[in-house]
C-alpha cells in the first residue's frame, strides 16, 4: 500500500552554491521518494528563526541563520517513509556546513512544510506510488 507519509527536506545555501542539486534530488528520486513541492528561493531571516526556533538558545543559533540566509536553499516536500541515505556523510565534513535539512518526526516535518509551503503549492498526486510501494 502507498506510503502517504510527508516530509520537508531542504538543500542549503552550501549544497547550492557546491551544484548539488541535482545530485541530491536525483537520489531522492531514485529511492522511490516523491517530490510534492520544490521552490528555489532565499529564505528570509525571519522565516529561519521560526524554522530553527527549537535551537534558539544554542549557541551556533545566530551563525545557522545567518549561514541560511547567506544564498538560495531548494525547499521541497516529500511522501517518504524512510532516511535518505547518506547524503551527508559522502558530500560534508563540519556540522555547520552540512548542505541539508531533514525533518526527524512527522511532526516536525507537518510544522515546517506550513511555514515553507501554502497548501495549494503542494496540491500534485504521484501515479508512482503503486510501482514502488506494495
Ligand atoms: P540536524 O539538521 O542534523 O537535525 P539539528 O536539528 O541538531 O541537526 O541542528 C540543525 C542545524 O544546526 C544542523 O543541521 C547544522 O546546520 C546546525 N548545527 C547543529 N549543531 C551545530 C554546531 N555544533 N555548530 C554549528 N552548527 C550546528
């Protein structure tokens, strides 16, 4: 049966800035995730500190806004039941420049793609689905 499970992932201004966009999504892909919505935008700082506020007290919190906020990110919802592999550990080296986000719950990921998403950018149905899930 369809997975109808969504999450938000988005590749940041680094991975963006390093051209791996396309590798990145194409992974996605090829593991059966399906992309609902995508938007090639710069966030604004605003929309960064809500996005992170659970880390407002951190100390690195001023520097990941601002590292953000430093170019374009890729944001996108996916359906996907499943952790994306290992794009971090074959493409990054510090924390601070880890080139993307992922949502660790569906909670988190339902919060987030409120604040990066309107409903009707999300409105798309994959006829995928049937050939990739049971
Ligand atoms: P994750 O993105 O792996 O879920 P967190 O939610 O803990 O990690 O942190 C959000 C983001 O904050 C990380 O992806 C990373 O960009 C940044 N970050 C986390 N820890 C540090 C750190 N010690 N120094 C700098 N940036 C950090």
């Amino acid at each position: 049966m369809a997975n109808s499970e969504h999450t938000f992932t988005a590749i940041k201004p680094d991975g963006v800035q390093r051209g791996l966009v396309g590798e990145i999504i194409k992974r996605f892909e090829q593991k059966g995730f399906c992309l609902v919505g995508l938007k090639f935008m710069q966030a604004s700082e605003d929309l960064l500190k809500e996005h992170y506020i659970d880390l407002k007290h951190r100390p690195f919190f001023t520097g990941l806004v601002k590292y953000m906020h430093s170019g374009p990110v890729v944001a996108m919802s996916n359906l996907a039941d499943s952790k994306p592999g290992t794009i971090r550990g074959d493409f990054c080296i510090p924390v601070g420049r880890n080139i993307i986000h992922g949502s660790d719950s569906v909670g988190s990921a339902e919060k987030k793609i409120g604040l990066w998403f309107q409903p009707e950018e999300l409105d798309y149905k994959s006829c995928a689905q049937n050939w990739i899930y049971e």
